[in-house]
C-alpha cells in the first residue's frame, strides 16, 4: 500500500541520523575519528564508512525504482520466504542491537585509516538515501520487492528494505557514539 506517514516517518528518523553525526563527530579530531575501543571493535569513522558502502549497495535498486524503472524478477515476485527475510532483518539490525552481528564481506568498512572527508560522506549519501526514500511516497511499498545486495537468494519488501536501511543507520551511528563515551577514548 501506499504509506504516506511510514515515508514520512523514516525521512525523520533519516533526518534525525544525520543531526546525530553532526551534533557528536563534527569537532573530532582525526585521532579521535580512527580511534578504536577494541582490536575488534569498529572506530567511529569505520562505523561511518560501513553506513556509506552498505548505503551505496542499495543506490540502484532504489534509483530505479524512483524513476519507475524497476521491474521485479521472477524470484522477487515468488520468493516464498521473502515476508520472513525482510522480518528477520528488521528484528536483527535495530537501532539497539541485542547482539553482536558480522557484516557480510560485501557491506565491510576500510581497514585503512579513515579521513576527515568520511563526515562530508556520510551526510552527502544520507541526503541521497532520504531523497530515494522520498521519491517511494507514490509507491506500494509492499508489492514492490527487491533482492538484498548481499545475497540474490535474500528479497524483502520496500518497506522493509527502508526500515532496515534507516534502522542500519541508527545502528552504527549508536555503535560510534558507544566509542565516544568509552573510558579510554582520546581527548582532543
């Protein structure tokens, strides 16, 4: 169906993504941006650069269906657990994570330092994420189906491709403000 308030109800949670970057990383220093809490753990601008390629994987299916261009495949229209993937989905990458999950290969940060550009990034593909969200207002966004950029056999509803990518943003940003807070992190 259409779903004029569940589009405008993203576009603020979108919104509020961005304010929350802008507000908590724009004075960092580039130490602080690549600093780490653990071996493991991901810095601020990993987290940040995570969102900007997993955002990216999903550009051109949201492009075309934008522009009304996208055109379901076979396994997007009959996929039988697709109601059950894009539910999984939301309920692992919530904005509050109950555990700890692997990105796949496809959606992983650069292990390389990360520059200050990575702000500038991040806000440039948000805006381009909530411009495609804004143009799914005419859009039954629950017959339109598309295939998960990490795997072909994965499909999901638009709704739930939008949930889980404003989820997903939320997500990281909370991650880079947990390295924020951490006792350790640098001062200026």
């Amino acid at each position: 169906m259409k779903d004029p308030l569940f589009i405008q109800e993203m576009l603020t949670k979108g919104a509020w993504a961005g304010e929350k970057v802008k507000v908590s990383f724009s004075t960092i220093s580039l130490e602080q941006l690549n600093w780490k809490p653990a071996e493991e753990s991901w810095s601020i601008g990993q987290c940040l650069d995570h969102l900007v390629v997993s955002d990216c994987l999903y550009f051109p299916a949201l492009k075309k269906i934008r522009e009304g261009k996208h055109e379901m495949n076979f396994w997007e229209n009959w996929n039988p657990f697709g109601g059950l993937f894009g539910k999984i989905l939301v309920n692992q990458i919530n904005e509050n994570p109950r555990k700890k999950l692997k990105a796949p290969a496809i959606f992983l940060p650069s292990y390389s330092k990360i520059d200050m550009g990575i702000l500038e990034r991040f806000h440039k593909h948000l805006a381009t994420l909530l411009e495609y969200t804004t143009g799914c207002q005419g859009i039954d966004i629950d017959k339109v189906h598309i295939t998960s950029p990490f795997s072909n056999a994965v499909t999901y509803s638009l709704r739930k491709a939008i949930t889980i990518l404003i989820q997903h943003e939320h997500r990281h940003i909370n991650q880079a403000l947990k390295a924020k807070t951490a006792k350790k992190f640098p001062q200026s």
